[in-house]
C-alpha cells in the first residue's frame, strides 16, 4: 500500500497535496501498463472526494479488488473467512487480526479478532455513535442515523478515511460482523 507524508504526498488523480484533514484511500500495486488511466494510482493515494468523482472510478476499484483477491489467495499470512462482490474478510494467522476489505469503496479496515465480539454486542444494538479504539494508535468511529452509517477510521489522532453507509449497506455490514464472529 502507498505511504502517505501529510502536506508533501500528492493525489494521483488531482496532483493536490494531501493535508492531515483529507479522507484519502490509498491504493495497492495493482498491475497497470503507464498508458492505462489507472497507472497512476498503483500503489498511490486519492482524495476520497476525487475517486468519487473519477470517471474511472469503478476501474480502479475492480483492479485494486483483483489484486488484492490474487494476492490473498497465495498468503501464507492471512486465511479468507468471507468473500463476496462486496467484502473481503482475513484472519491474520501471525497476527491475530481480521482485516475487512471494502471493495466497493477501497478501504481496509484492520482489527484485533478480540474486538469482534465487543463491536458485534454494540451494533446490534440502536446507537448515535461509537468509538472502538482498534489499536493504541487508530480509532474506528461509527454514526449513524436514519438513513445512514458513517465509518470512519484515524490514525494517530488524524481521520484517514470515512465512508458512508446506506441503511441496506449498514445492515449487509452488520450481518457480515455476525458472520465472521460465529466462523471465527
């Protein structure tokens, strides 16, 4: 995944200097050819407001979703517990952690497989907002409201990513942490 230095890393897509505020998704060394449209974001980091504005938007997420379908399957580090067109879920075997996948937004979620059962008990329940420190760096916050779920993720005390949720997407979300909570 890309590296991000804070006022010096660039948007492969606007060339605009990533500031400690922007949401950005970082993406992985996905194969491209350098007159491909996507080259540019192999292994390089968006502003999350250009990706959703890209015309090659969908592209670069089914080719970062290829690679990382690819490059999972011949891990020696992570086993698959789910996959569908929506999500990729691990379980880190050195690391006993579970890395969730959203392919259709980009984003890469890591957690300690301890913290699935706690976030599990909360969302099943109704709820304005949740905090789960993840690591002692990286917190993952949850809104939600009548129509959708913000799920945000920082590190170092800076939001890296948030992603919006419908209300069936939060749902498909919340079946999906029962699910690997009980195959875990």
């Amino acid at each position: 995944m890309a590296l991000v230095i804070f006022g010096k890393s660039h948007c492969a897509i606007s060339d605009k200097v990533i500031q400690r505020d922007d949401n950005f998704v970082c993406f992985p060394p996905f194969p491209s050819k350098p007159t491909d449209p996507l080259y540019k974001c192999s292994d390089g980091c968006v502003l999350r407001v250009e990706l959703e504005n890209w015309k090659y938007k969908e592209n670069v997420l089914e080719a970062s979703k290829n690679f990382w379908l690819q490059h999972y399957a011949s891990s020696q580090m992570f086993t698959t517990i789910f996959r569908d067109d929506t999500y990729l879920v691990l379980h880190g075997t050195i690391e006993n952690k579970i890395r969730i996948i959203f392919f259709q937004y980009g984003l890469v979620v890591d957690l300690p497989a301890s913290l699935l059962s706690e976030i599990y008990n909360h969302i099943r329940h109704d709820f304005d907002e949740l905090h789960f420190q993840v690591y002692p760096n990286s917190l993952l916050t949850l809104e939600k409201d009548k129509e959708r779920t913000r799920l945000m993720l920082t590190i170092k005390e800076v939001q890296q990513d948030c992603i919006i949720l419908s209300k069936d997407e939060w749902k498909r979300f919340c079946t999906l942490i029962q699910t690997i909570r009980q195959r875990k």
